[in-house]
C-alpha cells in the first residue's frame, strides 16, 4: 500500500430503541422514555465514529475489536471504547484532522445535549473540529417509526 499522509473513513451505526434502557448519545445521558438496545450502552453515535477512525486507519471493524459476544464489554461506556480505538490509531501514527457526524432520530430532540457531547469526544480525539448534526426521517422508516437510532460519520485523519 502506499504511504499517504491523509485518509478518510466512514462509519455506520443502528440500535433499536428498548425499555428499561438509558439513552447515551456521544457520552452524553439523555432524558428520554426510551434507550437504545446494545451490548454496550449502544451509544450509536460514538459507534460510528469509531468505525470511520478504525476503517481510515486500515483497522478491523468495531465488531471485530470489541465482539459483542465478549462480556468484559457488557454494558461498557462507549468513551472507553472510542479511547481504545484512539490509542490503536494514535499509536499508529495517526492524528484526527476532523470529524463530521449526523444522528438520525425522530425523539427526542437532542440539540441542546450537542455541545457536551462535542465535548467529551474532542477530549478523547485530541481535536477541537468535532460537527455533530441531528435530524428526523420525516417518520419515514424505522427511525421515522421511533424503532430505532442511526448514526453516521467521516473523518479525516493525518500522519503525525
Ligand atoms: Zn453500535
């Protein structure tokens, strides 16, 4: 493979929303009737982000580096997880240039919880250019339906 100093990825995430479950979205704990069903504390959005930070950097995915059917990640805090996948690209040689993400949910509205949520991941990334965006699916599908949650990201990455 050649050496580039640049590399993009991108990451994809879903969960079924679930009783008896607390919403995280981006480390963030939101009030809400509902939660998102997971191995972890399904925290979607940092799911995805990790995916395009693992993929950028030629890692496996998500699923292969902490598989769902390891109990030492049962109910685990998606940060740490989001940390782990850091110090694998990090001590690669890596550096996150930016991060562009959308969370697709129909409810609840999530816009005031963004800036924390910006906060604990430009922490963990080392990068202040963190864009975190929200919409609904215009109650098409299952997030239209109040199913589910997705996540999408981008990012760029650079050689340190
Ligand atoms: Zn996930």
């Amino acid at each position: 493979m050649s050496e580039i100093n640049y590399r993009t990825g991108c990451g994809y995430d879903v969960h079924k929303f679930s009783y008896n479950r607390k919403l995280i979205l981006g480390g963030v704990d939101i009030p809400h009737t509902a939660g998102l069903d997971g191995h972890s504390d399904a925290d979607v959005l940092l799911h995805a982000i990790c995916d395009a930070l693992l993929g950028a950097a030629g890692f496996d995915d998500i699923g292969h580096q902490f598989p769902n059917t390891d109990i030492k990640y049962k109910d685990i805090s998606s940060l740490i997880l989001l940390k782990k996948v850091f110090a694998l690209i990090s001590g690669a040689g890596w550096a996150v240039g930016n991060v562009d993400s959308m969370i697709l949910l129909e409810e609840p509205k999530i816009y005031k919880h963004i800036p924390e949520m910006k906060k604990n991941i430009s922490s963990i990334l080392m990068c202040d250019n963190i864009s975190i965006k929200a919409t609904t699916s215009e109650g098409l599908g299952f997030v239209g339906r109040k199913e589910g949650c997705a996540a999408n990201a981008v990012v760029l990455i650079y050689r340190q």
